[in-house]
C-alpha cells in the first residue's frame, strides 16, 4: 500500500514529517499539495481517514479562512474552500489506506504506520 503525504516543502513541520518517514525506511507518494491540489472528493476522502470535522484539517490563520468567512462554514463549504485555496490545508497531511494523521506534531504520524 502506498503511503502519501501531502507536503508543502517550506514549511518546517511538513520537513520534518517526511524525514521521519524516510528514517523509517519509508518513500512516500509526494504531493505537493499548493501545486498539485487535491480535488472535494479527495478531500472528503482524506478527512473519512482523518476521522474529524473539516474544520480540523482548516488553516485558519490563513488570509482566504478570513476574507471568506468561513469561521460559521459548513462542512462542505470548507472542503470546497480548501479545494479553491489549498494553502488553507492543514499540513502535512500523511494518508496510509484509509487511516490518515496530521504530522503537528510530526510523531503523530506513527500511530498510522
């Protein structure tokens, strides 16, 4: 089966995520989310694996979260929002078949392993 992470290579968790994976002998799928963003039905697909509401996998400090509002959201709304503007993706995000874990920190990613 192959693990992906969804990886945004300046940010220093999403680093350090994927070389905890390599230390474990691991090559992940790559996907450079910001230039290659997963479609809804991915999305929805990675939150069934996250087991949580849409608004975990939200970055919210990001400027389209405000200048959109989407604070009130539904979950819809925000998998469509992060479809449209994929820097609001939490991130890293590591999907191993259909368990998935959000590397902050990046240990959190061995409970999937």
């Amino acid at each position: 089966m192959v693990i992906r992470i969804y990886h945004n290579p300046r940010c220093s968790k999403s680093r350090a995520t994927l070389a905890l994976l390599v230390e474990r002998g691991i090559e992940p799928e790559i996907v450079e989310y910001l230039d290659n963003p997963p479609n809804a039905s991915r999305l929805k697909q990675i939150q069934a694996a996250l087991d949580c509401p849409a608004m975990d996998m939200v970055r919210t400090k990001e400027a389209p979260f405000k200048e959109n509002h989407l604070e009130s959201a539904t979950e819809n709304e925000l998998i469509d929002a992060i479809a449209q503007f994929p820097i609001l993706l939490e991130r890293p995000i590591v999907v191993n078949g259909s368990r998935a874990a959000i590397g902050r920190p990046p240990e959190n990613v061995l409970e999937i392993l």
